[in-house]
C-alpha cells in the first residue's frame, strides 16, 4: 500500500512531486502539479503490474494547416489598421490567435480535450518516466474547466527490482474541488495540491489565449532577445490576480515559453516555475487547424524538473463528464 509522506515546509515541496525519500522535489505537469510524495519502499511493495508501453507514433496527423509568414504579415497589417482600438499587447496577441488557428476554431474543436505521451520527472536517483493522460473540458471560464490528469510511473532504473509495479496516480478538478487517487484508492490531495494542479488552468499558454473572455488583463513589457530570437514580453493578469509572463516570437507569434510563481506554502517564499514549449515534429503541431506544443519542459527554481512529450492528440474528444467527477477507468 502506497503512503503518503508527511507534509515538508521546505523547496522540496514541488508540483505533483512523486519523491522517494531523500530525493530533491520533482514536478508534474504544468501541467498537473500535486503536492503528492510517496516513499521507495511503497513503491517496491506494490502488487505486481504489467508495464504499459508509451504510446507511439501521433494518432492524428491532420493535413489541416495553421497560417504561414505570408499570412501573418497580411494579418499584422490588419491589426496595425485597427490599432486604435487595441493595446500594444492585445494586437500581439491577437495575431497570436490567429498563428494558433483563430479564436472561434480554439474554442470550437478544444472544448472536449484528450492528449497522451509520455512524461519524465528528475528525481536525485534518477528519472521517473512513464504514460500520461490529460483530459479536459472547457467552461465559460479558463480557470473553470474540467481537468484530469492520468499517470502510469516507473521507478528509475538504478532503483527498480524484478517485481516492482508501476505508480498509478490519478488527481482531477471536477469545477470546485481537486481530488485525487492512487492505485486505485482514493487519498488526500496534501495542502497545497488545489492551487499547483489548478495553476495550468491560469498560468499555461491557453490562458493568453482566451484573455478576451476571462476578462484578464495584458500588458506590454518590451521587446526581447532570447538565444537569438526576437519576442515580445506580454504579461497576463487574470482577475483574481495571478501574474504571467508569456515570451512570444516577434516573427511567428508562437508562445515560446512562459513564467510564473506560486506561493505553495504559506510563510515560505513563492516556488518559480518557467515551461518551454516546442512545436516539432511538424506533423503532429497541427490538430484540426489549430497549433499545439507537442513538447513540454518544466523548470523549477531554474532546475529542471518535467518534460512531457505528446504522442496522441484528439480534440473534439467524446469525453464522460463523469471521469472528472470520480474515479473510473477510461
């Protein structure tokens, strides 16, 4: 039987941390973050599980197009016109839409979302890796969305023995609380699990997106070079106050990667957490004529701790609205 860890108020204290003692604090998900740890000893206890192989190659490659340079120049043009009635940073981002497929295809075909890969997590022992599970359907509201997170881990090599069993962890948002479970039961998110798994709700590159109606606030905080790029800095403040800091390239208007912080325990000092985001391969960027980062890394403090890659990417999924509501299979 999995235990949890008693709760740490030291910078171990991560997203979604899967810690085996001793081990430095490790992320989850920008994805999901819970402040979930759990010993080696549970672990290696475990019944005996098959191990599930990652899944492979892209289930959609779809022939559907997102707008090139060519089109992004007319589109700017456009904007530069109606300026008059745009902030500096609403025009960027407004173009930004338009790189990711428009405003009216995003809420479209990403209202019932189902995205799966793989994903690694550093740990001092060495890394965690195995299958990961997002689903997600959308509200009125980003930060009302319905989210779940499935993940299947394995021990890293150095720590594994002939009959240890997998880690299944599930944690999910059903629009006003975090639950979660592992292996099948049912525990306690720890304090703290609310606010980092529901932080990809306001904090991830969506949330520039749909700034319009969330009502969030953009503000413009000048040009920058990063690694030979050209960007703009934008900042969003949503309208409970959360702060974040979206790098967007100045030529083709994708997220490059964004920063922000939370406060994670209360009296310590707020956890740093940047995400990288990656479009290639190319064949598998575009979903229904719109753009997805099909690679993800996370830093935390400015080390790093995730990395997520997609591999199966459906929109407009058929999604049970129960599967956020309580545990079951999917």
């Amino acid at each position: 039987m999995l235990k949890l860890l008693k709760k740490s108020g030291s910078r171990s204290l991560t997203p979604i941390g899967f810690t085996l003692s001793s081990t430095r604090g490790v992320a989850i998900v920008a994805l999901t973050v819970a402040l979930i740890v759990v010993s080696y000893a549970a672990v290696l206890a475990a019944p005996q599980r098959t191990n599930r192989t990652p899944a492979g190659e892209p289930e959609r490659k779809d022939d559907s197009k997102v707008p090139d340079a060519k089109a992004l120049e007319k589109a700017k043009k456009q904007e530069s016109a109606a300026q008059v009635k745009l902030t500096q940073a609403e025009g960027i981002v407004e173009l930004a839409l338009i790189a990711y497929g428009g405003r009216k295809q995003l809420e479209t075909v990403r209202a019932a979302i189902q995205e799966s890969g793989s994903i690694r997590l550093a740990t001092d022992q060495g890394d965690l890796s195995g299958n990961y599970v997002l689903r997600s359907l959308r509200k009125e509201k980003s930060w009302q969305d319905l989210l779940r997170v499935d993940l299947e881990l394995s021990a890293p090599e150095a720590a594994q023995t002939p009959n240890a069993a997998p880690i299944k962890y599930v944690i999910g948002f059903n629009g006003a609380s975090v639950w979660s479970a592992q292996n099948g039961q049912y525990v306690n998110p720890r304090s703290g699990a609310d606010v980092a798994f529901r932080a990809q709700l306001t904090h991830e590159y969506m949330a520039l997106l749909r700034y319009r109606e969330d009502g969030s606030k953009l503000d413009y905080i000048g040009p920058e070079t990063v690694v030979g790029v050209d960007t703009n800095v934008i900042e969003l403040t949503t309208q409970g106050g959360d702060k974040t800091r979206f790098w967007l390239s100045s030529k083709t208007y994708r997220v490059l990667h964004c920063e922000y912080e939370l406060k994670l325990v209360e009296g310590q000092p707020p956890t740093k957490y940047r995400i990288d985001y990656y479009y290639t391969p190319n064949s598998a960027a575009v979903v229904q004529n719109t753009l997805v980062p099909v690679r993800r890394e996370m830093k935390q403090d400015g080390k790093f701790v995730q990395e997520i890659k997609l591999t199966n990417i459906t929109y407009s999924a058929k999604l049970d609205p129960e599967v956020f509501q309580h545990l079951q299979e999917q």
